[in-house]
C-alpha cells in the first residue's frame, strides 16, 4: 500500500503476556496493600491499645467520670 | 441447506431464524433488522456478513481474481478486497475521540444546575435546624462525650488532654 514498510507486529504470545504482566502486577499490589494494611492500620492500632491498658487504672477513670456527673445510679 | 436437511431427519430441533425466514420468504418479509448485521467491534473480528452487499462490476471481477492466486493480485487489489469485507480497520476503529471532553462537561453542567436547584431548595421549602445543631448545644454535647470519655483508645477522647484541658496538638 504505502512506500514504506512497517515493522510485523508481534504476532503470538499476546495473552499469555497479558496474563503475566496482570498476574506478577496483581500479585505485587495485593502484596503490597496487605503490608501497608498490616503495618499502618493492624500493628498500629495493636499497639494503641497495648500502651492504653498498660497502665490503666479502671477505678481511676471511674471516679474522674463520677466526678464529671455523667452518671444516674451514682453521683 | 444440508443442515436445514439433517434437522428435518432428526426431527425438527433447533433452526436458526434466518433458515425459518428463507424458507417463507413469500409470506414473510424480512426487514433490514432481522438479517444478519455488519458491526465494528474488538470483541468479534469476523463480522457475519461482508461490509458491501452489492457489489460494483469491476468489483464482482475482482471476487472473481481473488479466486485464482493470490500471489497475482497487486497490494492495491489486496486493500481494495479488505475493503469490500471491512468498513474500518482495527486502527481505525479503535481511534480516540474527545468524546470524553464532552461527556464530562456535559455531566459538570448539570450538576450545576443541581447545586442551583438544592441552593434554592435550602432558601425556599427546608424548615429551621433542630437546636441540636446549635454551637452551644454541640459544644455541650461534646463535653459530655469527652466526660464520658468516648471512643478513649483512638477515637474522640485519646484527642483530648485530660491534663491540661484542651485538644491535644
């Protein structure tokens, strides 16, 4: 058709590229977002609730909320 | 045709509509809809029927070549036969448009016109806020919520300082 000639295009193999190239990425990703999740919100929140309850005085916080009047069965 | 032959010996399964038109074609008429269609899609590259139905003489010749070798027809003949079978070419299909552009503004326009709408909905028709919305009544609320100590883990309260009564930095 034209002068020039294009280069033949890459002809087999188009889907088990695509497979691989989604598979490895899907892959990495879910990996990935499993980390973040683990590190930024399961690991952090563990340790939010280890340093409250480590020195937790559960008489204490009942008095300081006594003390507020918040309560109807004692004042 | 032979198909239409091996049901009726089977006795009378599955028959494609078009075979059950052809066969009445003199009390049926089929309309344009009804035939087997031409479509551009990625998804079904041999379409069920060629781009031009009626062809021209030297067109009809050309079917004709395409019958002996094709290492004797010219790269125009070549293109010229793809032509017949296809209206546009993968590339050509597949091309980008500004659609795009349209679509948004389009859809950014009329919300827009919501936002107009829900302004004028606000000023008109609604009624006053309960007084649970009021500064000072949230401010109480809040309070409260901070005496009873809500959520002290890594909600409202682990927030507040307890020490030094203020919202920690």
């Amino acid at each position: 058709m034209a002068p020039e000639v294009l280069p033949k295009p890459q002809m087999r193999g188009l889907l088990a590229r695509r497979l691989r190239f989604h598979m490895v990425t899907g892959f990495v990703l879910s990996l990935g977002v499993a980390a973040l999740y683990k590190v930024g919100v399961a690991d952090k929140r563990k340790k939010a609730y280890a340093d409250f309850y480590r020195n937790y005085d559960a008489m204490k916080d009942f008095e300081e909320m006594r003390k507020a009047g918040i309560f109807q069965s004692v004042k | 045709m032979l198909a239409t032959r091996v049901f009726s010996l089977v006795g009378k399964r599955a028959i494609s509509t078009s075979v059950c038109v052809r066969a009445h074609e003199s009390v049926v008429k089929s309309e344009d809809f009804m035939l087997p269609a031409y479509v551009d899609r990625r998804d079904y590259p041999l379409p069920d029927v060629a781009h031009v139905k009626h062809l021209s003489a030297s067109q009809k010749a050309l079917k004709e070549k395409e019958k002996a070798s094709w290492s004797s027809l010219s790269m125009d003949e070549k293109v010229e036969l793809y032509r017949i079978k296809f209206k546009e070419s993968f590339a050509e299909m597949n091309r980008r448009s500004n659609e795009w552009k349209t679509v948004v503004g389009t859809a950014m326009f009329f919300i827009g016109i919501t936002a107009l709408v829900i302004m004028w909905e606000k000023l008109y028709v609604y009624g006053p806020l309960p007084q649970t919305f009021d500064k000072e009544w949230v401010a109480m609320q809040t309070k409260r919520m901070l005496d009873m100590k809500v959520n002290p883990i890594q909600g409202l309260a682990s927030k507040w300082d307890y020490e030094k009564n203020e919202w920690k930095k």
